[in-house]
C-alpha cells in the first residue's frame, strides 16, 4: 500500500496505524539498503558504489546565456585585445591607484582606507573633502594614475566602493557589505608587507564577469612577485565577489598552509 492509498483512507484510527506500518517499512528497506551497500564497499572498494551528487545551490543554478565556455572564442579574444586594460595586460604600463573617500570620512572607513592603501601596492590616499567625483578623477588623471578608488559611508560604516579606470573609463559600483577590518580579525596591518600580491580571480564565467574581473585586476600589478608569499582572492559566487588577503606559510617542502591578514570584505 502506498501513501496515496492511505491518505484516502476516512477512518483517522486505521489511517494512523497504516501509516505507522509503511514508515517501519520504509526504515527496514533503507537499513537493508545501507548494509547491502556497506558488504559491496568492503568487497570492491568505495568505487564500486555509485552516489548522488550532494545538491547545492551552486550546481542547481541555470546556465548564464552570456557565460562564456571557450576562452579562445574570437569575439571574446578580439573584444579583450582592444579593450581599455589591453595596456595593463600587455605589461607596457603599471598601475597607479589613488584611494580617495566621501567627505569627513569617520573612524571605521579611514581605517578601512588605509589597509586598502597596504592591500593595493603603489596606491596613495588622498582626502576629497568637498572637491567632486569628477573633479578628483580628472586630478588623478592628470597626475598619471591608472585607477580611481572612491569609499562611501552610511551611518558611520563603509558601504560601497566607485572604481573608476582612468582617463576614459569604465566606471563600476560596488556594494560593500560584511566589511571586517584587521583588529576585527585580531590581526595586526603592519604583517601586510608591500610585496606585489599574487591576483586569483575566481569564477567570473560570464562576458559581464570577465570585464569586471579585468577591471579589478587592473589595479595590481601584473607581475607578482611570489618572494612575498601574499594572495589576493577575488572570488565570484551567486553574484557576490569575495574579497580575502592571505599569505602563504610554507611548513615544509610538501605541506603548504595560508594565515589570513585581512581586511576582508564582500
């Protein structure tokens, strides 16, 4: 008897006492079924049983119509070749960021821009008081920087970041959000040395990921310099870009670990 038949059953006592039998059921198969399972694993191997990919939210989701599968596509080689970071990547220029804020920037976001400054090799703050947004990129490009950073604030917190790509664009806006500075880490910023950083920029699959995944990593330098063990992890999932800074800890010549420096932000 399935579970249809019993919910069509009227008399609620009967109904109950049928129900109750079919879980037992139900629980005797699914014991049979693991020790059935147990004797094939311990004769052949893990291998020999086949398992359910574990459902996430991840593999469940549908397929971008933009994302791109093949990388060597022409239209995605010929669009990158003659985009505005061509320069940067063909390593004939090297970035230069200037970090600026909104006016009378509080506690929490100076310190916020001032480990960005340490995250970000050759970038420079400079206080925007109540010269405009135009203004101030106009300023940077006349001085020769490649990237304009701007932080907001609202109530007193960091919550977003305007990237400007210098002198003709493009500009994004990001949202900031789970913002933890190096003392909510309990580390300390001065571990954050000024070696050029190894760039990892993770799952940015679509035409609209890659270009934002250029324009971010447009602001490091394009050669790392791996002497300084530091790595920072720009990882896209869901449509949220993870930000980490971590540097490499090599405790012997087979095993590798990372110790997190912060700041650290989405």
């Amino acid at each position: 008897m399935d579970i249809e038949a019993i919910n069509s059953i009227k008399n609620k006592e009967k109904r109950v006492k049928l129900f109750k039998k079919f879980k037992r059921l139900q629980r005797r198969e699914k014991r049979k079924a693991i020790t059935e399972k147990q004797k094939i694993i311990a004769k052949h191997g893990p291998d020999a049983v086949k398992t359910k990919p574990t459902r996430t939210i991840e593999n469940c989701r549908e397929a971008e119509e933009t994302e791109v599968h093949d990388e060597a596509d022409e239209d995605i080689v010929a669009e990158e070749a003659t985009d505005e970071y061509t320069r940067h990547y063909n390593k004939e220029i090297e970035p230069r960021v200037l970090i600026t804020s909104s006016d009378k920037p509080h506690r929490r976001l100076i310190c916020f821009m001032k480990e960005l400054s340490l995250v970000i090799p050759k970038s420079k703050l400079k206080w925007r008081k109540t010269t405009k947004v135009n203004e101030m990129a106009r300023f940077a490009a006349n001085r020769g920087y490649s990237d304009l950073i701007v932080l907001n604030e609202d109530q007193k917190k960091p919550n977003s970041m305007l990237l400007v790509h210098l002198p003709n664009g493009p500009t994004a806006y990001f949202r900031l959000s789970n913002i933890k500075i190096c003392k909510d880490l309990r580390k300390d910023c001065n571990d954050i040395n000024a070696e050029r950083p190894e760039v990892i920029l993770n799952h940015f699959t679509t035409r609209l990921g890659r270009v934002v995944s250029r324009m971010l990593g447009a602001i490091f330098h394009h050669s790392p310099d791996y002497e300084g063990r530091r790595v920072c992890t720009f990882h896209n999932q869901r449509d949220f870009i993870f930000f980490r800074n971590h540097l490499y800890q090599f405790k012997s010549e087979e095993k590798v670990g990372i110790r997190e420096l912060g700041p650290r932000f989405t």
